[in-house]
C-alpha cells in the first residue's frame, strides 16, 4: 500500500494521497497489514507467497481501514493538522462507501453460474471473498510464479468442468500464458484487469477508487456483454 507523498509537514495529505495506493512496480503491502486484514475477514494464506496473502487491497472494507490508519497517523504526527486528515478522511470514506454499493449491484446483476472467471494469477481472493464471483488463477500468488505444462492441462480441465464464463489478462503479467488457455478453452479474453499496479495517470485505472470500478465493469461487461 502506497504512502502519501512525502513533504515537510503531514498536512500535504489528501485524498488523492490515498487514492494512489500501490502504483506501478511498487512492492506488495507488508505482511503485518496483510495479517490483518486476513484475520478480519477468514481468509486462508497462499503459500507461494508465503503464509499471507498480499492482495488485501482488493476488498473496499481493507481500503477503508488503510484510509482510517493513515489519517491516525497523520494526526499523531501532527495534531495541529488533525481536524483537516480527519475530514478528508472521512470524505474519502465516503466515496468508498458509494464505490462498495455500486460494486455489489454491478455483482448482483451476473447469474450465480456465470460467476467463475479466469485470471493470470491469484491476486483477488480478497475481491472473491467480499464479493461473490470465483476467481481461477493459472499462477500462485506471486507475479514470479510459473505454470508448469502439467498445471496448464489442469486448469484447462477445470474451466471446461466449472464452465467458466470469462478469462482475464492483468496489467502486470505476460498475456501469452491467459491467451493459450483462452485458445484451448473457446473462452474470449474480457480484457485487463488491474491486480498489483494502477495504470497511468491518464488510463483507466489511475487511482484506487478509478482501478476498483474499471474492474468490476470489466467483468460484467465480458460476462453479460454489455
């Protein structure tokens, strides 16, 4: 998870700050807050990334607890400023709280047998344990993982017999993997999905809250066809 911009003073914090929570090449969230939100929510580890999970961003509930840590704080570190990180804290929650309902009546509209989809690797337990659709990763947890020709067969196998009804690139890996099982399952890849990293500044996903809707509309879209 992205700190805010570092400046001279706290104050500088904003919204926007964070609204930018894990950019381009930056490392995973560090396990203790993984920890933390894997206890909140029963949500098992992944062994290939060791016990935890690092994807906890991907549950609105998790962002609403980072906003809510950052502005604690901030107001440690500056109590003159406190009043001010507060507000914007609070209006920021605000907005995640329009962005949670918007995302369970975007999720409330697929059937309950359209909802497994494919991705490239397993960074959205968190979206699936929230959410409700069922996430079939051809990689582990980390972006480093392989799959193994043996694995690929699996998976195939498995989209035939769980009838998935999309398949999914993400920004941060090789398409080459997603498009040989889409070739050999008759799935049509539904576009890019943002995992680990936001887009730039002017793409479609440029901060958390941009990347959150993106997402979701991505996959109703290639599931309904709209």
């Amino acid at each position: 998870m992205r700190a805010p911009r570092s400046c001279s003073r706290a104050r500088a914090f904003s919204t926007d700050a964070v609204d930018r929570p894990h950019d381009e090449g930056e490392e995973h969230a560090k396990a203790e807050e993984h920890s933390k939100a894997s206890d909140d929510h029963g949500h098992e580890g992944h062994h290939h990334h060791g016990e935890f999970d690092p994807h906890a961003w991907q549950s609105i509930h998790n962002a609403e607890i980072y906003a809510k840590n950052i502005a604690d704080a901030f107001c440690q570190a500056d109590k003159s400023g406190c009043a001010t990180y507060t507000a914007n804290s609070e209006a920021y929650l605000a907005k995640l709280g329009e962005l949670e309902t918007e995302v369970k009546a975007a999720i409330d509209a697929i059937p309950q047998d359209k909802r497994t989809i494919i991705t490239s690797h397993d960074a959205f337990g968190y979206f699936a344990h929230e959410y409700g659709l069922k996430f079939i990763a051809a990689e582990g947890v980390s972006t480093e993982a392989e799959a193994s020709a043996a694995d690929i067969a699996k998976l195939v196998d498995q989209v035939k017999e769980d009838k998935a009804s999309a398949i999914f690139v993400e920004n941060i890996t090789n398409p080459r993997l997603v498009e040989q099982i889409a070739s050999e399952t008759g799935l049509q890849v539904g576009g890019t999905l943002y995992s680990d990293a936001l887009s730039s500044e002017d793409g479609p996903a440029s901060t958390y809250i941009d990347m959150f809707r993106y997402n979701v509309n991505t996959i109703k879209a290639a599931i309904l066809g709209t």
